[in-house]
C-alpha cells in the first residue's frame, strides 16, 4: 500500500514511517521541519519504499503531486507543544485551518482514506467543570469547556475542533472516509523537550541532575500513552476500515499528578534532582489557564477494535525515554 504521511518527520509521524516500512508499505512524507526533524528519518533515508519531500501542507501545489500516489494519508502535520503555541498564535490559527482544508478537499477529490491527527486539548477543561468527583474519564461525546478567545492556551485547541467539524461534514456530505484520532499526552524516542513537553523535559533534566521543574500546584492530572500503541491504534482503525466516520480518543486510562511523575522520573535515572514548582505566569505571562485533570476514557477505541490492549504501562514508558536520552548524552 502506498501511504503519505503529513509531518513525518515528527515525533510520532517518524515512528510511524519507521512502523509501516517494517510492514511492507511505500511511504512518502511531506514535512516543512519547523519543528520535525531529519535526524528522525536518517535511518530511512536510504530505504527505496520511502521518499521525503521538504514543503508545507499548506500549498496546494506540493500535495497534489502526492495524494493521487497514496491510497491511505495521515495528516499529522501541526504546530506541537504548549509554548511553541503560545509563541506562534497567529501561524498555529492559520496552518492548522489551511492545512486540514486543502487536504480533505483532495483527498475527496481523489477517494483516499485519511486519519485527521486531533488531540485531548480540544474537550479543555471539560473535567474540572463536569466532574466534581475527579473519577471520570473523558469520553468521545461529552462536552467542551474552555476559556475567553483572548486566551492564545484555547486557540490550537479550538482549531483542531474546526478540522474535526470539516471532517465530518465532509463525511456526512461526500462520504469521504475520515478517522479522527484525539491523542492524549503520546511520548516516546524521537519526543524532545524544547516545546514544553513534560516528560521528555522531566528526564532531560534527571539524568543531569538540574532541578525538575513543574508549572503550577504539580496536583494536575495527566495520561500518558506510549507511541507504539499509538501507532498500533491508528494504523489498526485505517487498515480495518472500522474507524470510518468516527472520532477516537488514544490514550491511556491511568493517570498521575505531575508531583508523582516527577518523583517517578527522578527515582527511576538515580537522580539528585530537587522538584521545583515555577507558577504558570512565571512561564507563560498572565492570564494563562490549564486543565487539572485530562484523562481517556478509550472503551470506543478497545470495542472498535476489539483485540486491542496498551502493552506498556508507565514505568515501562519512562525507562525508554530514559534509555532515548541516555544515548543522545
């Protein structure tokens, strides 16, 4: 089969490349390396079945070379991590809508299947408001809760809901085969800390014994799903055909205070790392909000699928972005 992968040379878009080369398929990937990098394709490079092609999935003209070649696509390409978002509103508003748009107008003109890349950021804090008992998890249907538009934290969030509501019409109009995957926290080799993600930054600094620094109370409530079991959950969806005209969450069910990650982290590398907590202003400016729980319920994915179960648990994710950035050091 023949596949495209939009921003492939991210974190998760590599490890899939990587993943469907190792099952026989032919993979091209589009990437503009603002954020992704070659060093995650280097060992594919060279791979006659793989092709990567430097250019923004904004412009029309790149992806129409590509799409008619593919028969499935995923379109991962997006603007990653919180500070990133915070720094750059203005392209992470446009790109994303730009981005989705042209592409599932191709890929409908050309009947290709597409997995549209969503995330848990766009239910905001739909537990902190809906869930005074802190023992549910997030479920496909329930309700969104975020803030005041002039807060740049809702903007990603907001617009990958627009890609979702372009999904389905698209769906429900052309019949335009469409899986949406909301991922929850995905870690893993190839995730680097320079964008505020929490445990590649966590590890980072442990095995140097800096301080671990969390944002805020460190009470807030996080899942965290290894990229192989993504992988293995979104390719399973397009492959099976099951996931057509359906939204996914991707994640792990189990959750943990960002204070217990951190002791975890520090305990797990035999570090002399102190925890120290910074306030969100102090890293972000005023007027900053964040979620306190954000957890997958994925009973839709396990029933969808029906043989699927997570093979790594926390502790087997930690020691392998342990291991990941002990052999960058």
């Amino acid at each position: 089969m023949n596949i495209l992968i939009t921003g492939g040379a991210g974190f998760i878009g590599s490890n899939l490349a990587d993943f469907l080369l190792q099952q026989g398929h032919s993979v091209k990937v589009i990437d503009n390396l603002s954020t992704g990098r070659l060093d995650n394709l280097q060992d594919i490079m060279s791979n006659p079945d793989f092709e990567f092609v430097e250019d923004t999935v904004c412009r029309r003209e790149a992806l129409e070379a590509l799409i008619p070649w593919c028969d499935h696509l995923y379109h991962l390409a997006a603007p990653v991590g919180v500070k990133y978002i915070m720094d750059n509103p203005v392209m992470t508003i446009l790109d994303n809508i730009r981005g989705a748009d042209l592409i599932l107008e191709l890929v409908n003109r050309h009947k290709k299947r597409v997995l549209m890349a969503s995330t848990s950021e766009i239910y905001g804090r739909s537990l902190d408001f809906l869930d005074p008992t802190g023992e549910r998890k997030l479920r496909e249907d329930d309700y969104r809760v975020e803030g005041s538009t002039r807060n740049h934290r809702w903007a990603y969030a907001n617009t990958k809901a627009m890609d979702e509501f372009l999904s389905f019409a698209y769906h429900k109009e052309y019949g335009t085969e469409v899986v949406i995957s909301r991922f929850f926290n995905t870690v893993g080799p190839r995730q680097l800390f320079n964008y505020g993600m929490v445990i590649p930054n966590f590890v980072s600094r442990a095995i140097k014994d800096e301080d671990v620094v969390i944002f805020g109370t460190g009470e807030q409530r996080r899942s965290f799903m290894h990229v192989n079991d993504a992988i293995r959950a979104i390719t399973s969806l397009m492959f099976t055909g099951k996931g057509v005209g359906e939204e996914f969450n991707v994640g792990n069910p189990f959750e943990v205070t960002m204070n217990e990650l951190a002791e975890r982290v520090i305990k797990r590398t035999n570090s002399r790392s102190r925890i120290v907590h910074k306030s969100y202003e102090e890293v972000y400016g005023p007027g900053y909000e964040d979620m306190n729980r954000r957890t997958a319920d994925i009973t839709k994915l396990k029933t969808t699928l029906g043989d699927y179960e997570l093979e790594y648990d926390l502790e087997a994710i930690l020691d392998d972005v342990i291991a990941y950035f002990r052999a960058l050091a």
